[in-house]
C-alpha cells in the first residue's frame, strides 16, 4: 500500500483572503444566509480577517470571549478540555464554518480551544460590530440563537460519546462524520480530504494514540479503509457504518 499522500496540498498565504472571497464565505454563513448583495458588503466591512499557520492557537478556552469567527480559508480544530482531564477534538472546521463566541450571545468565555490545523485565514468580528449586524438584520439574529444552541447541544453529544461508546464506535463514527464533510471520491476510495493523523483522530474520539492506531489497523486488514501518512480514505461505506453501530 502506497503511504504516500493523496491529500492535495494547500497553499493558502495567510495575509491572502480577498474581498472576492470573503464575500463568498460571508454569503454562505448561515447567520447570513438569503441576504442580499449589498447587505453582505456592509457584513463584510465589518469583518477583519487574521491569518494563522498550522498549530498556532486562535483563542484559548477560559479566555475573555471577545470576538465570532469564520473560516475564510484553511482549517481550523476546535478543542475541548473534559472533567477526565481530556483534550477532545471537537470539530474541524472548513471554509464557511463560524466559531468563537460573544458576551452578547451569553458566552463570556470561550468554551473551547480554537487552533489552525492548516494555514488559513479567518474572519473576525467584535461584539459591537456583530450588534449592528443584529440590529440591522433581525432574522439573523434569530438564526445566531439556533445555530448557536445547535453547536452547544453537538458538543455536549460529543462528550456523551466518550463514556457510552467504545473506542471502535467512536473512531468508526468520527471517520463517517469528516467523510459526510469533506470526503472526495477518489481511487484510495471516500478520501478524507484533510491532513489527519492518527493523533487527531485519537484527540477527536477520547482514545490513546495507540489504541486508536491497533483500531485502524485492524479496521484496514478487514477492508474498510486504506490510509497513509496524513491521510484516510473509507472504502467500505457501509463496513465503516456497522463498526458505528456495533
């Protein structure tokens, strides 16, 4: 088996996010969704974006919650520290994705740990400006309470898992959530088109990197996957769907 990577690589310049882009990924948020043209320019001017490299912390959990974000470009991990003294990779997040949090929104600390997986650049905005926003166009606001709420209750279900599932359960779970988000139909078979190791997905399901590395071991010599250096690919679907369930 080829251990060579599939993954096309990101060159991706930090200072690079273009009003271009930055009026796509905006249109695309669901805050902001079915807004017209002009309405996402003047979101847009509200925004400033910041540029990361890979493995440099974004905000930090506890931390004065001051400003909401939005991945313009690259990845970005979300990390949550649990009771059990655990770091739990909550998400990765991909370009249109919102993270962070506001004291306006009943959030005065982050919950989480946000760090760049990728280099990427990522759309800032303050709790002011994110109010005139609000104000401006009341069914986002509606839509912030949501989306919010529903990214509260994923996370709790993400801690839930760690004591009901087993490991296999978990990783096998993990892997068809980042495939339904950004697998690429390719040779190796459903690629996960993101740097992965198996240090993230040992962070993602509560597992030692160890144990999660005899678990995808095992999960290749029965067929279900192929992967590589930086890279899973799922090639049976519906093996991988059963590993879930079991």
């Amino acid at each position: 088996m080829s251990r060579e990577t599939p993954l096309e690589p990101e060159e991706i310049q930090p200072e690079m996010c273009s009003v271009e882009l930055r009026l796509e990924i905006l249109s695309q948020v669901p805050f902001f969704e079915g807004l017209g043209a002009r309405a996402i320019e003047d979101i847009n001017r509200r925004f400033r974006d910041r540029g990361y490299q890979p493995g440099q912390p974004i905000y930090m959990a506890g931390e004065e919650a001051t400003h909401l974000y939005v991945v313009a470009s690259g990845k970005v991990k979300l990390l949550r520290h649990t009771m059990a003294g655990q770091d739990v990779l909550l998400d990765i997040l991909t370009p249109g994705e919102f993270f962070g949090a506001l004291a306006t929104l009943g959030e005065s600390v982050y919950p989480d740990t946000a760090e760049a997986q990728t280099v990427c650049c990522a759309l800032a905005i303050s709790a002011a400006e994110f109010q005139r926003i609000l104000e401006a166009h009341p069914t986002a606001a509606l839509r912030v309470l949501a989306l919010t709420a529903g990214r509260l209750r994923e996370a709790q279900e993400t801690i839930r898992q760690l004591s009901a599932h087993t490991v296999r359960q978990r990783i096998a779970t993990t892997l068809l959530k980042l495939a339904e988000k950004v697998g690429e139909e390719r040779e190796e078979g459903l690629l996960i088109q993101m740097p992965l190791s198996r240090q993230d997905v040992a962070d993602m399901t509560g597992a030692t990197p160890e144990t999660t590395s005899r678990v995808l071991s095992d999960f290749r010599k029965q067929g279900l996957i192929r992967s590589g250096r930086q890279w899973i690919a799922i090639v049976d679907w519906e093996g991988v769907v059963r590993e879930a369930a079991e």
